[in-house]
C-alpha cells in the first residue's frame, strides 16, 4: 500500500504561482511513476503532468508547469506558474507502482486550487 497525501493548494490571482507538494508512505520502493491530474464538477480527471522513465505534460501547461520528484524524501511537487483561471480544479497526486507481476494506483485525497481575481 502506498498513502499519498497533497498540500500547497489555496486562491491565487491570474499570473501568480503556486507549489503543489505530495507525500508518499508505505510501500515506495516500487513506485514507478508519480503524477498529478486535475479534475473540475462535471468533467473527468485529466493528466497534468507525469515523471516516471519520462516526464510528460498536458499541452494546456506546457512551459507553465513543472513536475518535480525528490526520491530520497519521497516527494513529487508541482510548480504552477502563469496560473489561469482554467487552471482552477481539485489536483490530485497519483503513483503507479508495481510489485513485478501486477500493477497498483494510488490517489490522494486531492487539493483544491482556485485562480480568481
């Protein structure tokens, strides 16, 4: 079992920045991948941005977004910059990990952020 648990969201005006940070416990020696999404009511839960074997981002924060993992402290971050308001969703800190047969995702409770003037 892997607990992730998210911090660092809150109001921040258009323009400004945030840092998303992740804990991972438990079992974190088979985390493969580590990633963020978001979600907004109604709508599904996208992929931000993903570092495993490679790191990606969604086109929407491209040159925006950066994802970051500090292995030794079992850490993933998400620096936010240039925030719009279409930025504002639930994000949510996931890890895929596997024990060599069988593959396991884990989700954080989320946290929210709001870009509003």
């Amino acid at each position: 079992q892997v607990h992730l648990e998210e911090s660092g969201g809150g109001l921040v005006q258009p323009g400004g920045s945030l840092r998303l940070s992740c804990a991972a416990s438990g079992r974190v020696l088979n985390i493969v991948t580590m990633a963020w999404y978001r979600q907004v009511p109604g709508k599904q839960r996208e992929l931000v941005a993903a570092s495993g074997t490679t790191t990606n981002y969604a086109d929407s924060v491209e040159g925006r977004f950066t994802i970051s993992r500090d292995n030794a402290k079992n850490m993933v971050y998400l620096q936010m910059n240039s925030l719009k308001p279409e930025d504002t969703a639930v994000y949510y800190c996931n890890a895929d990990s596997t024990d060599g047969s069988m593959w396991y995702d884990y989700w954080g409770q989320g946290t929210q952020v709001t870009v509003s003037s």
